[in-house]
C-alpha cells in the first residue's frame, strides 16, 4: 500500500516506516480477530450466566467494550513497533511474537465456549499469558510506548486467566 505521506513531505528518519494504510490494515486484522472469536462465542452470554462464577466475576455486558478498546491498542502498539526507531531491527521478531499471542486469543474463545474445555483454555490463557509477555518485551525494544499500550491488555488477560481457573474449579 502507498504511504498517505508523500516521500517530499517525510524526514529522513520516516523512510521506510509503516504509515498509515498500515495501522488499518493491523486494526483490520485485530477486528477481524475479534469477529472469528464471535462466532466460536454465538451463545457466550448465556453460557457465561449458566457458569457458577466467582464473587469478583464481570457482568457479562462488560467483555465486548473492553474488548473493543484492547483490540485497538493492540493494533496501535504494533504500529508503533513497526514503526520503531527507523531501523529495521528486531521487527519481525516482534511481529511473529504479536501474531503468535494475536492467534493464542483467538484460540481461547472457542475452547472455553464452544468446547466447554475451561481446564484446556485455562492451559491455552497460560500459554497467551507468555506470548503476550515476550511481545511487551520486543515491542519496548522496538518503542517503548508500544510495550506500555500493550500493559492494559496484559492486565485484562492476567484477569482472565484469574477467572478462567477460577470458573473451572467452580464447576468441575
């Protein structure tokens, strides 16, 4: 894709790095990611309220905004590591660690809800959890304000791995 800046109107320091037809593209594919989870969740509400959940446990409604923002920022921080310094260093080590943890969440959804696997998807939120980790660790590298939009989701996930285990325990 052509970058929206023309080659005149960048510094020498933006040749080269990732404009933004590229941030669509990645918000595309974060979406994307998020509408294939749907699908394997069709009845996730219902079958979150059928769960014997713990005390600590969000209402339902709660997921799909805070989802919709953490895609986002997952996109925008691999924008931003794209985009680096302007050098090319560590990028693809970074971007094959954002698509593993990227392809690790699209995992979960249909082992916790289609499957009803709660103990695999605890196992799979474990193995998210350290992709995710290794991708904050790259993107500081490549940017440090691409690792720090990564930290919400971090939380977000460590929650969910919380909840995860907790539910299965509740209801094995």
């Amino acid at each position: 894709m052509a970058d929206l800046l023309s080659e005149e109107t960048r510094g020498p320091a933006d040749r080269g790095r990732p404009g933004w037809p590229t941030l669509l593209l990645l918000l595309t594919v974060c979406y994307a990611v998020a509408a294939l989870g749907s699908l394997a969740a069709a009845d996730s509400g219902d079958t979150y309220q059928a769960l014997e959940r713990p005390s600590w446990a969000p209402p339902g409604w709660l997921f799909g905004p805070v989802w919709t923002v953490l895609y986002g920022t997952i996109a925008v921080a691999a924008w931003l590591a794209l985009r680096g310094d302007g050098t090319r260093a560590g990028r693809r080590p970074a971007m094959v660690l954002w698509s593993v943890q990227l392809a690790l969440n699209l995992a979960w959804t249909p082992l916790f809800f289609a499957a009803d696997a709660y103990g695999w998807a605890f196992a799979e939120i474990c193995l998210l959890w350290l992709a995710l980790v290794a991708t904050v660790v790259a993107f500081a590298r490549r940017r440090r304000a691409a690792a720090v939009l990564l930290l919400p989701y971090a939380a977000w996930v460590t929650y969910a791995a919380s909840l995860n285990l907790s539910i299965w325990l509740l209801n094995t």
